[in-house]
C-alpha cells in the first residue's frame, strides 16, 4: 500500500510504503504525480519515499526500469527534483540503487538514505512527520 501526503503549500511531497506494494500500486502513484503536477504539487517540488511495516515489494528488475522510463517521458516536467529514498532494509538497497541510476537520465537528483530526519535534511525540510 502507498499512502502519500503533501506539505510546505505543495513544495513537498512523502509517500510511505507499507505492507505490500506491487508494480501497479507504483504506475497509479507516479500518475498521481503526473496529474496532480504544476496544481497541488509545485513545479520545484521535492519527494520523500520511505516505508513503514513494509513486508514485501513485489517489482522485477523489468518493473524499475519501466518507472525510470516513465519518469524520464511522461514525468519529463518533473526533472530536476530531489527524490529522497529511505530504505532502512538493506534487502531493498538494490532496487533504490538501480532506481537512482537509472533516474540520472531524467535529470532527478535522487539520494538514498538510511535515517527519515537526513533524508529530510538533505532536502532542507523540517519532518513534518515528527508534527
């Protein structure tokens, strides 16, 4: 499941992966980006991508590289935006680390991170989690 909140009056946009999340759990939130881009969520926006009670993401090598794709094409006005992944299960690095290399193309400036408040900071946001 993704849950997804936007903060700082659309400048910043969290998502949190729980439980399962599959393939077409991931199209519907990117489209959600796509869709909701340049109106609630700002042209400069920023992202934050962390997981909580996560037991299983179901996505294939093939399934990273079809996102990297849409971002890079349909998400294109997207470029140029921080994505911060926080990934505290090393089981999930790989599929963060291809996902940040891949993302290079579209100009996002992806960083992964261990620690929710780092990634935060990275980004130059207070957590409006801890609120």
């Amino acid at each position: 499941m993704i849950t997804k909140n936007v903060f700082e009056s659309g400048r910043l946009v969290v998502a949190c992966f729980s439980d399962v999340v599959t393939m077409a759990e991931l199209e519907k939130y990117f489209y959600w980006l796509v869709e909701h881009h340049g109106a609630e969520i700002k042209e400069d926006f920023s992202q934050l991508i962390y997981s909580s009670d996560l037991k299983k993401v179901d996505v294939q090598v093939s399934d990273v590289q079809r996102l990297s794709h849409l971002r890079a094409t349909v998400g294109l006005s997207s470029s140029s935006s921080n994505l911060a992944l926080v990934i505290p299960n090393l089981k999930y690095y790989w599929m963060a680390k291809l996902y940040q290399t891949l993302s290079k193309s579209s100009h996002i400036n992806t960083r992964i991170f261990r620690d929710v408040d780092d990634a935060f900071s990275w980004m130059g946001f207070d957590n409006p989690l801890n609120k």
